[in-house]
C-alpha cells in the first residue's frame, strides 16, 4: 500500500509583488521584462488546450506577435468543454450600485475558497475581471441585456450582490466563440499554427526547462515532436477520473499528469468539487452526468418529503410535509448556499432516507412558487433551455413536475503548482485555467471558472510569460531528452495494443471511478481512503495486465485514445487519495467526516493545515512541499453561511 | 426489460476505403440511453470481440460543444426535432426497430473514419471574417455602447450555432448557408460588428464557396434538422449584407 509519502522542503516564495495587495498586479506588470517585437516572432510557444484559457492565451499570444502553436484533442477550437458552461461569468463591475467592489469579489472568493487560495492570486483575478466583460462585450459576445441597452446581471451562490453577468444559460459557448474567433483571426493572420485532433502524450524537458511536446496525430496515429522556447497547459480540469462527471467525454488528466512526472508539482490535487444541481444518474450505462445550471437556485425551491420513504407523487406531499431544508439550516443564503454546502446537504438527506427518484438518490429543485410569482414566460425566458434540456435527457416536464437533481463531480480546485506568474516548477511550463491549481482555494464560486480561464489567458499569462521569453530565445534542444520522450510514448503505446486481456479501457474507467466516488467523493474517511489506496493499485495492476485494445496504433483509434488516459488517471486518483488522507481537516470541497462540528458542518484545522500542498512526483512515492497560506487582509474565520 | 434493435451502420476505414454498411444486433437496451450510450454498448463489445468498434466524434454529450453528429434514419441528428445526436434518447425509438446510422455526407465534408468527418472548412470559413477585430486589452468600457435588447436578443439567437454541420448534410445542395449566415447576422446585428460588416459578408460567402458547399435554394432542411433552431431568414441577412458589400 501506497500511503506513504515524504516530506521535503517547504515552498517559500511564489513570487508575488510585496507591498498593498491591490498595487501587487501593476508592480508586477511594470516589473516584468518586455520583448522587442521584431524579436516576439522569433519566440516559440506552445498551448496546449483551446477552451476559455488556451483559445484565449493562444490568440492574445499570437497577437502580441508569438509564434505560436495551438493543440486539441477534438476536431475544432470550439468545441472545448469550457463550452458547456451555462450559468455566467463574475465580474465587480458594481453596474448594479449594490456594493460590489473588487475588494469584495476578492473577500468572497477567498471565503468561498475557504480560505485554501492566495490572496494576491485572487485579488488580482478579481482587478482583472472587470476587463474581461469589456473584451467580450468588444467582440460581439451577446450577453443579456436590459431594455435600456445596458448589460442584465444575476446573482449566484456565495455572494449576495448581482455580479454575474451572462448569455442566458449558455455563457460559456459565447464566450468560447469569441476567443475561438480571436483565435480563428490569428490562424488567418498566420501568427498561430493550429494542430486540430492531437493530443498531447509527453513533455520535453531539456536542460532543465520546458521546451516541448510528444503529441500524437489521432488521425494517423502518427507520433510528432515540437519543440518550443515555453510551453502553456490549458488542458482542462480532472474531474473525470471519477468517470461519471459533468465533463465531456474526451476530458482527461494526460497533459498534466505527464507534466508532473517531469518534474511540475501537483497541488491539493484532492480538492475536488461536486456540484449540487445535476440530473441524477439514470443506470449502470450512464456515460456522463449532466450540470443544470445552479442559476437554477435563484429561483428554484430545494426540498424533500419530511418523512423518510414517503414515495408519494408531489402534487399529493402538501406544503407543510415538504423540508424545504436549505432555507431551514442556511436562512440568510438559503437556496444560494455556495456548492460544497448544497452538495452535502442533499447527501445528508438522501442518507436519512429521504431522497426521491430512483434509487432515492435525488432532491427535488421546484419552479411552482416561481412560476406563480414571475409567470411562466418569464421563467422561460431566464431557464428555458436548461428546462428544455432536463425534459429531454428525463423525459419529465419541469414546468409542471419538480426537477430531480443530485451533485455530481464538476470541477477540480487542484492542479498543477504555479506562482503568482503561472509558472509551474519547471521553468518555461505554465499553466492555465482550471489546469492549475491557484485561485479558487478548496472549494470555486459559481461563475467563477469561465472568469479565471480568461483572466489567466487574455490579461495574465500573457504578460507573464513575456518576462520568461524575454530571457530567450532558449537556442538547441538536448536531442536525447527528445528521444527519450518519444520512445517512452511509444513503448506505452505498444504495451496498450499488445496486451491482449479481456476487460475493455471504460469498464476499468467505471470501477476506478466508483472506487473514487465511493471513498473519495462527497464524504472522505480516513478507512475509506486506506481502502481506496489498497484497491487502486490492484486494479491498475490488473488493468495494465489484462485491458483489451482493439485496432492498430497508426490509425485513429478510439479505444487507444481512452486507454492511454485512463492509465493515467490511475496514477493520479492514488495522489488524490494520499492527499485526501494526509489533509486531516475538512476544508471546502474537502469533507473529512472526522473533522465536523457540531452541526455537521466542514471544520478547518487552520493550526495545521493552512497550506497548499504540492506534491513531486518521486519513485519512492511522492514528496509533499508545503506553501504556507498568510491571509494579511481577510480574516480567517469559520465559513458561515446561516 | 430492455429494447432490442437492428443496426446498420456505415463502416469506412479511411478516406481511400468505399466504405459500406454493416448490420448489428443490440440488445437490452434500455429506453433512458441516449442514442450514444448505446453506440458505447456495441462497441465495448466490438472491442472484446477484437473488432474494430465504430468510430464517432463525440464530447461534452450535453449537446452544446457540436462535435457529434450523425446521419439517423436518413435524418441528421435523428428525427427529434431541435436536438443532437448525444441528446437523443432511445425512448423515441420502438423495440425491434432498424436504425440506419450514416456520416454527413458532403464533399467539403470527407469521410475521415466510419460516422467521423472533416468539418475543417467550418473553421476556414470563420478564418475569413467571422470575428470583431480587438486584441485583448484594448476595449472599451463594456457600458460605454448599449445595445437594444431586441438586437442583443437576436444576435444571440443566431449565435447559438454549434458548428456541428447537420445544416449541410442535410441541405440538398449541400450548402453551408446556414452556418455562415448564422455568424454573419450575429455580429451585424451589433454595433460592436459595424466597422468589419462588410468586408465580413464578403469574404466570408466567398470562402463558403471556394470550400465547394453548395448554393441556398431556400429549401429550408436546414433549419429544420438545427439542434439550435437557427432561423432561416438569418440567410436573407447574409445575402443582403453580401450584396451591399459587392457593390
């Protein structure tokens, strides 16, 4: 068994700016070196990932005059997951007058966090997201209006003002489109070469720096290297090691796993987020699990039968045997609870008995009060193709009968260590967006993720990483570590294909998966965490033993594909759970039931724990460095949302 | 108890292959998949039989980033209307029932592996003008131009398209009308797209064109077949902007 771990030197500076925290990010700006532009074309870089954070990299890049090349695993730029946000994006523009302020953008998302992010990190993605609306609004982004022309806002979970700003319920696709065609300009204009359908396998390193990528063409299945003076993760989040997720199928953790056996530092990779509102699984074939918008909890009700096993059809449960139980523990925010919260209530619920649906594992979300309030029309208006889409995955109609909804696994607050410049350990790799770790602490705010990724990709990342090009170009790469990249692919490539077992690449996904779920989800134990670090390393013993891939290795392979990341979201699910087990205290998306208070509610161990764990990867078992956490100007309290 | 169905899929091996259809049985299957879900069935069991299992491009299966799409009983996406192929559930099918599965078929769209094509024209035709011109960092407050939301709400109904192509293949011509109008009226609807309107509609339905797609004649199964229900005056749009442009 794999519990162990050692621990090595603490992380002392991550290169933020001293002084008052809101001068950090234009010291830090101001500080960084530039780069002649007659020379930015002679500079190299490579992205990999084109949702919100690398279309958006990607494009400012090619802007500012890079050379730059472009990678995703799907046919086009804009199919991105990033694609699939609805609810909206967080900005303290205060068009509302009603109190918001980058100060308080910056206090709530540090409290949401549960006080596990840094605090110039975050305050200075809560400057930057004022720009981002003006960008998006600049490129034709059709956000909601008001009759007066002016932009609509809502509000969202952990915040009490109305900053949300977005395009009823698909704010992501629109605001991917707009970095894809920024994107799309810079291919015209040949400053970004674009690699649809390839996927990145390895990273090279060569004297100790980033320098390039082993990718492999899913077309051909050929086998390609390109080298570079820095390259960008923007691979996306990990969520679907748990298998069943709200990401989209093809999300893995490749990229960045492969990183981190380079030499990049992983941190608090266990710090994973379930998100309360998403439709219930319906059976064991289930592919993926579909988010509702939680802008849904604006407006919607959450409730359970009062009695345990009251399977009754709703219009016969009458008002007062209905627990409308988040307005009842939580009555200041009530159904606005921010997502860990909501999450583990329905849990909570569901425990007791009193779950509805198949299985009981469902809570009601319920528009009858809102429809009797707004009408109908207005509630189509705000919902409708959320409601759409719910009838059309349960075959129920949300305008008459309740949405049955139950958290799923959505997004991980973990990823790979950088410092306040997105650079990860090793020198010349940054990374970006929901690939890394930094802003969101343990647990992330609603409207939030769509807010960072373009944050890090128009207006920080690029500056940043000018300060490290400046420095370049990095000249020859160490053709050894080149090879020794590629040859490393194929033998794990070769291995797949000549196994030759009997259980396919998804059914080990789905098992892994429910080891994940089970005793690293919603509720972790430090039994259930041994149990799962005993269980992993059986099965990805047996999976590396006996998995079947069909077909040949230069064609477009499909059960290639999902193989090869499933080998790595093994490795990875055992950091998560060493992770898990070594933080002791509950903390945001993380929930030690031994570490709760009176109420059930999440209890921090700040004397011990506040600090981001990163871990290195080591053959010996992985090596944990720890960054301490200083809040200097929000208060760590406990989180109180009653 | 589950539904038992007869497939016949279009299998091709690549490009260079004639491709062909090839029948499959699939059995227990449960009226709560969606169409790919039980795509996922068959091949867990093609790969276990050492087959070569059915190629499909797919992703966030919540019928909103476009990458799926496939030619259902002669209809693109399946019959349901306003929806794709991942958001298609089997409840709308009968038991026993025989279900023709194809790729799009067109010749700006070549066949790359069994139902998976290449759409990269799409992104060609977005190349040639379909964006505002405004590196980051250089725009103005957001505030500073409102827009009426009636203009707003229209830019956003034809900015809704997924890309996925179901417009084409199901279009007799084999036109990419529908999907370049879209773009076209989405940005000329606000004042943000003013200074490129232009020079936009121009290049763009002249990029459409060198792609091979066909010309509109108004049929109309485009926008009939649209997961997103792209209206078809959005074309009336393109043709006026091309027009005012080419003077």
């Amino acid at each position: 068994m794999t519990t162990k771990y050692t621990e090595g030197e603490p992380i002392r500076d991550t290169k933020a700016p001293a002084g008052p925290i809101e001068d950090r990010w234009e010291k830090r700006k101001f500080n960084a070196k530039l780069v002649n532009p007659a020379n930015k074309r002679k500079l190299n870089v490579i992205v990999i990932g084109t949702g919100l954070a690398g279309g958006s990299a990607a494009a400012t890049l090619g802007e500012l005059g890079y050379n730059v090349k472009s990678f995703c695993y799907q046919d086009t730029p804009r199919r991105a997951h990033s694609i699939a946000a609805q609810g909206g994006i967080n900005a303290a523009k205060n068009y509302r007058g009603d109190g918001d302020s980058t100060y308080r953008l910056f206090y709530d998302t540090v409290k949401g966090g549960d006080f596990r992010a840094r605090e110039s990190n975050v305050y200075r993605l809560a400057q930057v997201s004022v720009n981002i609306i003006d960008q998006a609004v600049a490129q034709g982004v059709p956000f909601a209006r008001e009759y007066g022309g002016l932009l609509d806002t809502r509000s969202f979970g952990g915040a009490q003002v109305s900053r949300t700003f977005y395009a009823r319920g698909q704010t992501g696709q629109q605001l991917l489109l707009g970095a894809y065609q920024a994107l799309e300009r810079q291919i015209a204009a040949g400053t970004v070469e674009m690699h649809t359908r390839h996927e990145m396998l390895d990273l090279i390193v060569s004297d100790g720096r980033a320098r390039g990528v082993i990718v492999r063409d899913m077309v051909t299945g050929e086998i390609e290297r390109h080298v570079a003076d820095a390259v960008v993760l923007a691979s996306g989040g990990y969520g679907n090691v748990f298998f069943l997720s709200t990401n989209a199928k093809g999300c893995n953790t490749t990229a960045i796993w492969r990183a981190h056996r380079r030499g990049a530092m992983f941190a608090n990779p266990c710090y994973t987020q379930i998100h309360p509102t998403c439709i219930p699984v319906s059976g064991e074939y289930q592919s993926k699990l579909t988010l509702m918008s939680e802008s849904l909890r604006n407006d919607g009700r959450v409730w359970v039968p009062v009695k345990a096993g009251d399977d009754r059809p709703v219009s016969q449960i009458p008002e007062d045997e209905r627990d409308y139980y988040l307005e009842r523990i939580y009555p200041a925010f009530g159904n606005l609870v921010p997502r860990d919260i909501a999450s583990r209530a329905a849990k909570n619920v569901c425990d007791e008995g009193r779950g509805v649906g198949p299985g009981g594992l469902g809570v009601y979300l319920d528009f009858a009060d809102a429809i009797r309030r707004l009408g109908r029309d207005a509630v189509e208006k705000k919902y409708g193709n959320l409601f759409e889409m719910y009838e059309r995955i349960t075959g129920e109609d949300p305008y008459t009968q309740p949405m049955r909804i139950y958290p799923a696994v959505h997004y991980t607050m973990g990823g790979l260590w950088v410092d306040y410049d997105l650079q990860s350990t090793i020198p010349g790799l940054f990374v970006i967006g929901e690939a890394n770790f930094s802003d969101h602490g343990a647990n992330r705010l609603g409207a939030s993720a769509l807010m960072q990724g373009l944050a890090d990709g128009y207006f920080v990342l690029p500056t940043t990483i000018g300060d490290y090009l400046a420095n370049g170009p990095y000249g020859e790469v160490d053709e050894e570590a080149v090879a020794e990249a590629e040859i490393a692919v194929r033998e794990k490539i070769n291995k797949l294909l000549s196994n030759n077992g009997d259980r396919t690449a998804d059914s080990y996904h789905r098992e892994l998966g429910k080891i994940m779920w089970e005793y690293c989800g919603m509720e972790r134990t430090e039994e259930s965490l041994r149990k799962a670090l005993e269980r992993i390393p059986e099965l990805r013993e047996e999976f590396w033993k006996n998995v079947k891939v069909s077909g040949e290795a230069d064609e477009l392979n499909q059960a290639l594909e999902r193989a090869g990341r499933v080998g790595d979201f093994f490795d990875l699910a055992e950091l998560m759970c060493i992770d898990a087990l070594h933080r002791t205290e509950s903390c945001g998306g993380h929930f030690r039931a031994e570490s709760q208070d009176a109420d059930g509610e999440a209890l921090r161990d700040d004397d011990n724990f506040a600090y981001v764990a990163a871990w290195e990867y080591g053959e010996q078992g992985p090596v944990l460095h720890k960054e301490d956490l200083d809040y200097e100007y929000v208060k760590m309290s406990q989180r109180s949302y009653k | 108890m589950g539904m038992n169905l007869t497939l016949k899929v279009w299998r091709q091996k690549g490009p260079e292959d004639k491709g062909r259809m090839v029948t499959y049985r699939v059995e227990d299957v449960s009226p709560d998949m969606s169409f790919l879900e039980m795509l996922d069935v068959l091949n867990e069991r093609l790969i276990l039989e050492g087959d070569d299992p059915v190629a499909f491009d797919h992703d966030c299966r919540e019928g909103i980033c476009g990458m799926c799409g496939m030619v259902i009983n002669g209809v693109a996406h399946g019959e349901q209307v306003a929806t794709t192929t991942c958001q298609l559930h089997m409840r709308h099918f009968e038991d026993n029932a025989v279900i023709t599965v194809e790729p799009w078929r067109a010749a700006p769209f070549p066949v790359v592996k069994d139902l998976v094509v290449d759409r990269s024209a799409f992104d060609r035709i977005i190349q040639a003008g379909g964006f505002i011109s405004v590196p980051a960092g250089s725009a103005p407050d957001a505030h500073s131009v409102p827009v009426k939301k009636v203009d707003a709400d229209a830019a956003f109904d034809a900015a809704t398209c997924i890309g996925c192509g179901a417009c084409v293949a199901a279009c007799p011509n084999g036109s990419a009308s529908l999907f370049t109008a879209a773009k076209i009226t989405h940005l000329s609807l606000l004042p943000q797209g003013q200074p490129e309107r232009d020079s936009r509609a121009k290049a763009m339905v002249e990029q459409m064109d060198a792609e091979g797609f066909g010309g509109c004649t108004n049929t109309g199964e485009c926008t009939a077949v649209c997961p997103k229900g792209i209206p078809l005056d959005t074309i009336a749009q393109m043709n006026r902007d091309y027009l005012k442009a080419s003077k």
